[in-house]
C-alpha cells in the first residue's frame, strides 16, 4: 500500500475536511414494470383444513385443498380432490378435481377430472369432462361471440363414445 492511499488518522471535523468520496456509476431501475415468466408467478395454496373467504386478487395460480369461499380473477384454478370452492372465479383456465359451486367464467379449458363436481352457472371456451365428472346448472359456451346454452341435470357424464370409421383399401 502507498502512503497516498492511507487515510489520516483524525475523523474530518466538517464536510470541507472530508475527503472526496469516489463515485460509482448507479445502475437505474427500468421503468418497464418486471413480468416474472409463468413457473416463477404469483401462486397461492389453501392448504388441506385451510378456510378462507374473501376476494383474492394478484394471483396468477389458486391451488384449492382446504374451503374457498372467494371471488377470484386469475390465470388458473386448480380445485385438488377433497378441495371446495365456493363464489365467482373469472380464470383463463381451471382444472376441477374437487367441488366448485357458484359462478365460473373459464376463457380458456375447463378441465373436470373424474372426481370433479361443478355446479352453477359456467361459461367456457373449451371443456374436456372426463369419465365421472359431473357438471350441472346453466352450462354456456362462449367462442367468438357465439353462445349455446345448455341447462343440464345434475348427472355423471361418460366418456365419449368411440364411433368406428370407414377404412378403405386400395386394391
């Protein structure tokens, strides 16, 4: 070390007395707000034995395994078997294996797995109801503006059936 770069040994008395301090460029925040990618969003559990009610809000993923009795606008719901969701949910897509009950407006896939029970008034862009599934209430389908209600029983739904097609055969 040189003596020039050795500091006195008596603090400064005043700000004249102080020696200059050296400046370091400062990196500045962007002023475009951050958009964490899909895996990393905002993503919130109720837990099994969990209750909750109220509004969720700034919430990309809801994962339901307790008792939700909310209103939610979200990227996705997922309703887990023994999980119940009861209120309005405005999501892009939502994949049921437990119960919903209420109001769900999905502008995505509605998935309602073989445990799943929906009730209520639900507007979709896609469905996919596998074998068990049961969906009931006012049942609407909404796609470039067209709707086709539907208001249906409270019954399971079976699989699609498999129609055999027409083979031909070049001779």
């Amino acid at each position: 070390m040189n003596d020039v770069d050795k500091k006195p040994a008596t603090p400064a008395r005043s700000l004249e007395q102080a020696p200059p301090t050296p400046t370091a460029t400062v990196q500045r925040r962007s002023t475009e707000p951050s958009r964490p990618s899909r895996s990393v969003g905002a993503r919130m559990t109720v837990g099994p034995g969990i209750k909750l009610k109220g509004e969720v809000s700034d919430c990309d993923t809801l994962v339901v395994e307790g008792t939700v009795e909310a209103t939610l606008k979200s990227e996705v719901l997922e309703v887990a078997e023994g999980g119940t969701y009861t209120g309005t949910a405005t999501v892009t897509d939502a994949e049921i294996h437990g119960r919903f009950e209420g109001e769900l407006t999905v502008t995505g896939v509605l998935q309602i797995r073989s445990t799943g029970h929906v009730t209520g008034t639900i507007k979709y862009g896609r469905i996919e109801v596998e074998s068990g599934g049961e969906i009931a209430g006012t049942v609407t389908r909404e796609e470039s503006g067209v709707q086709s209600t539907k208001s249906l029983e409270n019954r399971p739904l079976t699989a699609p059936r498999q129609v055999p097609q027409a083979t031909s055969q070049s001779v």
